[in-house]
C-alpha cells in the first residue's frame, strides 16, 4: 500500500486529482471530464498492473465473518468501517485484471448511451432541457428580459434598496420564463450593475445581489438543474428502494413501502415552487435589511422614463388588490358549498368495486416485521381486518352488471347534484372578471360603461349557465348558448386590454406571465409532462420574441395575436368536445368542431412559421438555435463525459467502497448531512452538472434508500447546488459577471458582495432541513 491507504482510497484521489487538473486546464469542461476518465483509469491500472494498489476485503472465508452472519447480521451491511475487527484479505482493486474491467466499461459505456442519451426512457425528458434553453435564450436575445429589468426598475425604484429588490424580482421572473443562469447574470449585469453604480449602490450589494438572483433559476422551475435531477433521482429512488425491500426480505418495493416507489420531474417542479419563492423573498428582505442599515449605499432611485396614466394608491389598492382577493375568494367558496365543480355525467353500466386491503398481507414472516417496524402495528392490524373482510365475502373483485332502470336512476342522481357552474365556465368569469378590474384601476378616470358592459356579459355567463345550461346539454348546444353572452363580455374584455396596454408594468409583464402560467400550470396541473410543456414554452417564445421585433419596426403584430386565438380555441375544442372523426358514428358537432379546431392549428402553425420568418429576417433566429445547439450539446457531452467518469469509478470499486463507509452510519439523516457537505465543498471546484451525473450516482444508492422523502431530498440537493454558481473562488455566476462588470467593480467586491448570499443559501438549507413541508405541500395538495 502507498502512503498506508487502502488501494481503493488510492483509486479515488486519483480520479480526483485527475478530474480537478482537468478542468483546471482551461480545455472545455465538456471535453475534459472524458479525458479526467481515460487518464485516471490509465493511471490506475499502470499502478495495479505493477502490484502497488492492493485493497484490503474482509476475508468471507474466516469463521469470525462466518460467525456474524450466523448471528443474524445481513451480509449487505457488513464493511470494513463497520466491522472493523474481521480479518481482512489483501487483493488488487482489479480483481480479474484491468483488462478485463476496461471490456466490461466499454460494454457498459455503450449500454449506459443507449439508456440516458439515445433511446432510454431518460430521452424524452431530457429533451425537454433543449426546449427550455431555447425558451430562455429566445427570451434574452428579443430584449424582453431588457424590457422587464427596466420596468421594475421604475416600480421599486423609489424604496430604499428599491433597484436591488428590482434585481431580485426580474431574477425570480426570468427563473420561471427561462432557467438559464449564464444568459439571465449577464443580462443583468449587464443592464442594472452600471445603473446601480450610477445611482451609489454599494458594489458588493450590487454585484451580490445580481449574482445571487441570476442563480434562482437552478431551482425555480422550470429548472434544467431539476430537469436532469429527475431524471436520475426517478430511476435511483427505484432501484434503491427495490433493493432495500430485498434486503429486508420482501419480494418488491410496492410489497414493502404500500405505494409504488415513483418520483417524476413534474412532482419536482411541484416541489421547488415554494423553496424557490422562499429563496427569493430572503433575498429581497436582505437587500431590503442593508438599505435600511446602509442608506447611502443603496439610496431611493426617482421613477423616470415611464408612461401611461398615474395611479393613485387607492385605485391600486381597491382594484390591483382588493377586487382579486374578492373574486378568487368568492370562488373558492363557491366550490366548497357546492356551486361550483365538476358536471361530468358519466355512468357505468355496471359497478366495480375494487377490493385491495391497504397493505400486501400475504408476505414472509421477516417482510412482516419489518413492514410493521415501516409502518406501524396498527396500519398492519388495519390491513389484516381489510383482508379477512374480502376473504369472508368472497374475496376478489365484484363487478356487477346494472339495469338500464339502474343507470337511469344513477345518471339522474348525478344530474341533480351536479353544481349549478362547471369549473371551465368558473375559470373564463374569474380570468374575464381580473381583466376588466385590472383595467379599470389602470384608467380609474376613463369611461367605465365599456367596461360595464363586459361585466354584464360575465354575469349573463353565469346566469345563462345556471339556468340553461345542463349537464345533458350538448357541446354543441352550449357553444350556440353562449354565444351571446360571450360576445358581450368580448366588448368590454377588448377594452380592458387596451387600457391594460397603457401601463408600462402591464404590458411588459403580461405576455411572459401568460408564458409562465401555460408552462407550469400544465406541468404542475398534471396536465401533461414537462416536455410538451417545454416545447409549448419554446413556441411561445418564439412568437412573444417575433411580436417584440415586430412592434419595434412599428408593424402590426396582428397574425401573432391571432394565432395566439387559434391556440386557445384549439385548447377550448380539445376540452369540450370529442374530435375522434375515426368512430363509427360522429354527430355534426363534432365535425363542425374537428373542422374548426382543424382550422385553428393550421392558422396556428402559420403563425409559428411566420414568426420564425420574423425573427430569421431580424437576425435574431441564427444566434438563438447557435447558442441552444452550444448549451445542449455541452449538456450531452458533459452527460456522456460523466458516465465515463463513473464507469471508472465503478470499475475499481470506489462506488462500493463508498457507499459502505455512509452505510457505516446508522442515522439515515447524518448519512445525508454528510453527502450534502460534500456536496457543498464540491461546489467550490465543480460545475452543477459534474456534480449531478458524477456524484449523485455513487451517493444516489444510499440517499435515495431510507426513509426520506424523495422530492425532499432532490430539492435539498438542488438547493445545495445553487450554492455551487454562488460559492467563490470557482462559482460560475462570479465569472459571468466578471466578464461584464465595468473595470471598477473588482474581483473582491464581487467576492465580498456575495458571501451574504452564500449564508442565505445556507439559512435557506437549514430551514427546509426543519420545516420539510414546504417542500412536500404542494405536491400533496396537488394530485399526479
């Protein structure tokens, strides 16, 4: 042995070492790690090869290890830094030759592609990070994010700290519309840092303020860091629990844990929500806490530039504030006394009733104990009452075929307690009824009878649904209902939008808003995964953008607008009809509405292709797919990179290795502070990515295998990353914004400025360490 460590030990410092020196070099990070593989497993094997890394094994063959088997200790949990004192056997880390272990790499290099790059289960996820760096890089270069910096810059400008708070909200707005720190710190410091200076904002507040909101995008979804952290974390949390319910003697983790071991992207998006607003909010409260203790470091900044009509605080507080509480309040009301809520009719012509105790109770005597010592004695007791009861009737599954007087009788019980408004109608007043308030405290002066008229038109909406509408009538009968009270409300909308235009605030954060609430309202609604809603968002994008240069040239955005329309009939149609033409037989509605809807996606796909012309002509397409193909392929090169890295790892037994020394911990809790100071030392000399696809796989094992929840511990792992772009002297969101910084903002005041964020990262740590449930609430509240 060298140095008196282990061979293994050796191994690992010199994949270290190896990797550090890499990136150190200055070559593409990208490309590094792939050569950090070759020349570690290189190195390793010449020493092995030689004789001089030998690891010390336990020796199985003794009577002492013999002994502690038979004493009832499971074979998996036995290692040389728990059982200290068995014999050991000294062998080479490549046990059947490094020859051999380069061919099993080789093999496993080509299936591990197969799996995570080409045409795994993995892919279509991961295309999503394609379209969400084209979201945001399409976001950046149409100066939208410009527009967004210098609107709120007028709106909190005038508190104290106000252009830092400014910073802080437009780094939390473009975290949710893009998810790019790189481009979002450059924009901003590249915008608002020679403004603050301007202004004598202190240049430590200034640029830690824009480093630090430039990285909420690692976590505010939609996320890449959460994206690719899926995409390992599902697969890690399934083999791991599957292995620990083998290990406790059940046959799966289904069996053991009473629920299947599952954990998707988009319950993750869920759970970042609120540890990214959090995350947030500490931010705007320490800058808001410095201006206070400092004033001449960051003085009020007097609005100037804006237009459109003044408003006064009443206005704003009655119609901005006031007006929303009561709509939204008045309708969650309504749907907890019934008025409001799903109409849907549908019976079965017979009944099923599924009969599956709570818990599998036909297991091994060791799956029983321990699914007790899991879940208790009294959800067992439960489970077993469940089961004699299914025995006793008969056991299995009862279906049973109802009468036609049966399904009658069943249809008009749900006809008669069906809510008087369906939630889509519920939705159109809400969104029908903010627009018009927002527009009138716009213009508070202004005539309010178009205006009127639009509310009249929601209010015949209700009324015309309550006393029309059944949930018998047809979607087509509906439509042809409706008509009029829509095209009343119309009026009134198309002015309020006119008047919300006038207002700088409005006009610049509405379009993006309405972006970001498509996206995650899709993914978090459970409407569909995170990789249409990603190619949704690209689309979006891409028109928002085309809209922007056409305004500048002082065209008319009219066909941008309209295609808009057709996606939101298209959207409407798809709900309420059924445009399945390949039936036997298709009522003339639904032909009417396939050929309508038909309509729409065509004119929508016009639109696409035309603001894709628009921004090609404007020179702003070339750079924008340049720039995406850059990002995504250094993505994919550093995944492919990665799992070189590991695969060498592997090769030698550092993997295990590992993994038996955090095993060596009894507290699955202390196992994972452990992982995540690691993980938090890592982030001063690794990029995000080296840590996800190189780390994570070798501690994934051990985290992913307890009792903790999934969604927390890769939020956990998400937030402790951030800290990687923040953490000097290597954070990437330093280097950014050194490389845009005027030359009076030095590297120390760039430093110095950002260690208080560094702590706030660690506060933000600590308290999702204590309150877990602002992780989990939401995707507990929302279904999957």
């Amino acid at each position: 042995m060298i140095f008196g460590l282990d061979g293994i030990e050796i191994g690992l410092i010199i994949v270290f070492l190896c990797l550090f020196g890499a990136i150190l070099s200055g070559f593409p990070v990208a490309f590094a790690i792939g050569g950090a593989a070759v020349i570690s497993f290189t190195i390793i094997a010449g020493l092995d090869a030689a004789g001089l890394l030998i690891h010390q094994a336990i020796d199985t063959s003794s009577q002492a290890y013999r002994d502690l088997v038979a004493s009832g200790a499971n074979p998996n949990n036995i290692s040389v830094f728990r059982n200290p004192d068995l014999p050991r056997i000294g062998h080479a880390v490549f046990e059947q030759g490094w020859q051999t272990a380069l061919d099993r790499n080789i093999s496993f290099i080509v299936n591990r592609m197969n799996e995570r790059v080409l045409a795994g289960q993995s892919i279509e996820t991961l295309l999503a990070v394609l379209m969400f760096v084209m979201m945001g890089i399409t976001l950046e270069r149409s100066k939208i994010a410009e527009d967004l910096l210098t609107t709120m810059a007028r709106v909190f400008g005038p508190m104290p700290g106000g252009l830092a708070v400014s910073v802080v909200v437009v780094g939390a707005f473009l975290a949710a519309s893009t998810g790019i720190v790189g481009a979002t710190v450059v924009t901003m410091g590249l915008l608002s840092l020679p403004t603050m200076l301007r202004n004598n904002y202190s240049p430590e507040l200034a640029t830690g303020v824009i480093a630090a909101s430039g990285t909420l995008g690692q976590i505010i979804p939609p996320s890449i860091v959460i994206v690719l952290l899926g995409t390992l974390a599902g697969d890690l949390y399934a083999t791991a629990q599957e292995a620990r319910a083998a290990s406790v003697g059940c046959t799966d983790a289904l069996t053991y844990l009473g629920e299947p071991a599952v954990v998707s992207v988009g319950t993750l998006f869920q759970a970042a929500m609120l540890p990214g607003i959090l995350l947030a909010m500490l931010y705007g409260l320490y800058a808001l806490g410095y201006a206070v203790l400092n004033p001449s470091k960051a003085p009020p900044v007097l609005a100037e530039g804006g237009h459109g009509p003044v408003i006064t605080r009443p206005d704003a507080l009655g119609w901005f504030i006031g007006a929303p509480i009561l709509l939204i309040g008045g309708i969650l009301l309504a749907g907890q006394v019934g008025l409001v809520g799903s109409q849907d009719f549908t019976v079965a012509s017979h009944s099923e009733t599924l009969r599956v105790a709570s818990l599998r109770t036909n297991v091994s005597p060791q799956c029983q104990e321990a699914m007790i010592e899991l879940h208790g004695q009294a959800a067992w007791d439960r489970a077993l009452a469940e089961q004699a009861q299914i025995n006793e009737s008969g056991g299995g599954d009862i279906v049973v075929d109802l009468t036609e007087e049966e399904v009658a009788a069943a249809l008009e019980a749900k006809v008669a307690s069906a809510p008087w408004i369906g939630p889509g109608i519920a939705i159109l007043f809400l969104m029908g009824a903010l627009v018009l308030t927002t527009a009138r405290g716009v213009m508070a002066l202004a005539d309010p009878r178009p205006l009127l008229v639009g509310a009249v038109g929601l209010i015949l909406l209700l009324a015309v649904d309550i006393l029309f509408i059944t949930p018998r009538t047809s979607a087509g009968a509906t439509v042809l209902i409706m008509a009029i009270p829509v095209g009343i409300a119309l009026i009134g909308l198309a002015e309020g939008a006119k008047r919300m235009a006038q207002n700088d605030l409005l006009r610049v954060v509405f379009p993006p808003l309405v972006l970001i609430v498509a996206v995650l309202g899709s993914i978090l609604g459970g409407i569909t995964n995170p990789t249409p809603a990603a190619a949704l968002g690209a689309a979006g994008a891409i028109m928002l953008a085309a809209y922007r240069k056409l305004r500048d040239e002082d065209r008319s955005g009219r066909i941008i607008i309209n295609a808009t329309f057709a996606i939101a009939i298209m959207i409407l149609l798809g709900a309420n009809f059924d445009l399945r033409i390949n039936q036997t037989n298709v009522s003339f509605e639904t032909w009417v509405a396939y050929l309508v809807a038909a309509a729409a996606y065509m004119f929508a796909f016009f639109g696409l292709l035309f603001a894709l012309w628009t921004l090609l002509r404007t020179h702003v397409l070339g750079p924008v797919v340049r720039e995406t193909a850059k990002v995504t392929s250094m993505v994919f090169t550093i995944l492919i990179g990665s799992q070189l890295l590991n695969l060498v790892v592997i090769s030698f037994g550092g993997e295990h290795y590992i993994q038996d020394f955090l095993k060596s911990y009894d507290n699955e809790f202390t196992v994972f502070l452990i992982v995540m100071l690691v993980l938090f030392i890592l982030g001063f000399v690794l990029d995000f990515l080296e840590i996800i696809y190189i780390v994570i796989p070798i501690v994934g094992p051990v985290i992913y295998g307890g009792t903790m929840d999934p969604k927390w511990v890769t939020i956990m792992i998400a937030v402790n990353l951030q800290t990687s772009f923040l953490t000097p002297p290597f954070g990437f969101a330093l280097f950014y914004l050194r490389g845009v910084a005027p030359p009076s903002v030095t590297t120390g005041h760039i430093y110095r400025g950002i260690i208080p964020f560094v702590i706030i990262q660690v506060v933000g740590l600590a308290l999702l360490w204590l309150f877990p449930g602002v992780v989990t609430i939401i995707p507990d509240l929302i279904p999957n």
